[in-house]
C-alpha cells in the first residue's frame, strides 16, 4: 500500500512561522496543535524561525535520527525552505524520506488544501496523530543563472504571480489578499511575451541519457537538454507568444479556495500546465478565477485557456520585467525549465492515488 505509518512512538519537529498568514501561527500553536499533540502522546520540539531562510538552515544542518517527521505550521513558504534546505545536505536522498507535515497556518495553505478537503487544521492534525505516510511529488526548477530548486506546488509567470507577489502589502488580512491582489491586477492587466514548450505527459521518451553534468547527482533531470540548447525534438512547442498567465501545478489547489487542478493528485507524476493567451476579457477571466474556486474553471469553454499535462516545461520570458514565482516565492527572472520527479518526497496525508506504490 502506498500509505504507511511512521514508526510510534516518533518525536516531531516542529517549525512554525510566526510572521504566517495575519502572524496567527503561535496562536494555533498554543491553542490547538499543542493539544492535539499532547493527547496523542507524539513528543515533539517547537521550533520558530527568526528570519527568512531560517528553516532551511535549521533542517540542512539538524541530525535527523532525532526525528522521525518534520512538520510544518505556517504557510507553504516555510515547507518550500524546509524541501530545499533536505534536498541540500550531503545525505539528502535518505534526508528528503522524513515525512513532512503540513499544518495550515499561512495565507495560501495550498498544500493543506490539496491534501484535505474538510476543516484544513483539524483534518491536518488528525493526520499527524495518525502518522500516515503517502508519496509526494518533488518538481526539479532549473533557472538561468545555473541555480537548482526543488518544488512541491507550482510554478507561475504573469497574473498569477503578480497577485501572489503584489498582495504581500495586505498580509494582514489574511487569504483576503489575494481576492483584492486579483481585483486590483484585473484593473491593470498585463500581457508579457514569451516562449513556451513542454514535453506532453503520454511521451514514450526514456531516461537513457542523462542531459545534465553529473556533479549534480540529486535526482538526475534526464528529461531536459541544457537551457541554452533547443528544447528536444518530441516537445510540444507552444506558438503564441503573447501570455496573460503561465502556471504549471504540482498540487489540485493553489489555494485554500482555489481549486486549480482538480485532476491533480500529490503522487502522479505530472506537471498540470495551464497558460491563457493575450485577448481574453477582464470579465471572462475574473469568471474564470471566480469558476476556479469549485474547480469547474474548465468547463467555462474559455477559447483563451489552455489545459496540457506534461513531464517537463520550459518557459522562456520575452517581456523584460515581470514576476515569476516557485511555490509562492519569488525567484530571479528569466528562462527557466522544470522536470518531475514522481513520488519522491514523503507526506503525511490522507491522499492516495491507485495504483499503489510497492515497498
């Protein structure tokens, strides 16, 4: 079976973001999680960060037989540090199998959302207590200066990545930013151009040669020739240049509300790329955000809308300003491709998705 328990009794680090969502996380913490911890009788250690990073320097340096899961209480910001900073240490391929728990306390909580569908912070901590283990997807992002990161949720360009960027001003307000970030771009629409091609997910290409240089051995990226040769011959090269967005999901959910891709499972393996061509109406795509919220976006018949599921993307920005974004952060501007890497973290969640996975 493709879930399994993490070994009991299991001592749990947990890191919580104090600065998460309307600086709400501590709360949760003292108020709920502490609790529901406690009666489960699962030992666990509080650890907040103090500054950005400060995550991804705690878990590169920790000594991780002292833990048997990580969890995570903030945002998906914080778990993105935490993925990086196991996937950076010398023994990252036994380092990224920790299980790692998510427990809503940010604005976006996609992650959560994916993975839960009922009350995100009771549903997530039951999880926890239960100690039930499932494959998670890890999405290898390559950008133009040479530097490598690793993704769980998405990869955005254009409207979306400017809402999630330009909202951080209203913060306090929790996931109510991104309601008004929308409305307030919408206002100001943007068109940027751009290049984009993708390797379509039903492709029979092999791992027989490796395009990268071996000095980088973490999860060997066989699918992708280097960002300044042609893509190779069996992609699909997008013709229309001139974008409104780009986002490729790893997840079913950029957000609490937002149901992004429905058909998109933690474990399977696929990048669900989704692009919207310049000459779409501000109305039709606010109904097409508003439709996003139920997951029917797909179903509005939207001729600027385009839905592809891929293995391996890249996206080459024409337009000489502009935001892109890897789970919700903010990464240098410029060419950047990315390739899946199925099943290869390790989740505390209820999702799992057929057939299993052999132990």
């Amino acid at each position: 079976n493709c879930i399994s328990p993490v070994r009991r009794p299991c001592g749990v680090m947990v890191l919580v973001n104090p600065q998460s969502g309307r600086g709400q996380a501590i709360a949760l913490y003292n108020g709920h999680v502490q609790r529901m911890l406690t009666e489960a009788d699962i030992p666990h250690t509080l650890f907040i960060t103090e500054r950005q990073n400060h995550a991804r320097d705690l878990v590169r340096s920790a000594d991780l037989t002292q833990w048997d899961a990580l969890v995570i209480l903030s945002g998906d910001g914080l778990l993105f540090e935490v993925v990086n900073g196991l996937m950076e240490r010398q023994d990252w391929e036994k380092a990224i199998q920790t299980p790692l728990g998510i427990l809503p306390g940010g604005s976006g909580n996609a992650l959560a959302a994916s993975s839960n569908k009922n009350h995100l912070l009771t549903s997530c901590g039951f999880l926890l207590c239960k100690g039930l283990v499932s494959k998670l997807d890890l999405i290898s992002i390559r950008l133009s200066s040479g530097a490598r990161l690793f993704s769980f949720l998405s990869l955005a360009w254009g409207f979306v990545a400017d809402v999630d960027i330009e909202s951080e001003q209203f913060r306090q307000i929790g996931a109510l930013r991104f309601i008004l970030g929308t409305l307030l771009r919408l206002a100001s629409l943007r068109i940027y151009q751009g290049k984009l091609a993708f390797l379509p997910a039903e492709s029979e290409r092999g791992s027989d040669s490796a395009s990268f240089s071996p000095a980088d051995s973490r999860l060997p990226d066989h699918l992708l020739a280097p960002l300044e040769q042609p893509v190779p011959q069996d992609w699909t090269l997008v013709e229309e240049q001139e974008f409104v967005l780009v986002l490729a999901m790893f997840q079913s959910h950029l957000g609490e509300d937002l149901l992004a891709a429905p058909d998109a499972r933690a474990d399977d393996g696929l990048i669900h790329l989704f692009y919207v061509t310049a000459g779409i109406s501000r109305a039709t795509l606010l109904r097409l955000f508003r439709a996003m919220q139920t997951g029917t976006h797909l179903d509005c018949g939207c001729a600027h809308l385009v839905y592809r599921r891929a293995r391996a993307l890249r996206l080459e920005p024409l337009s000489t300003a502009g935001i892109m974004t890897v789970d919700g952060e903010r990464v240098e501007y410029g060419p950047v491709q990315a390739q899946v890497h199925k099943g290869a973290a390790r989740l505390i969640s209820a999702c799992c998705s057929p057939p299993p996975f052999p132990e």
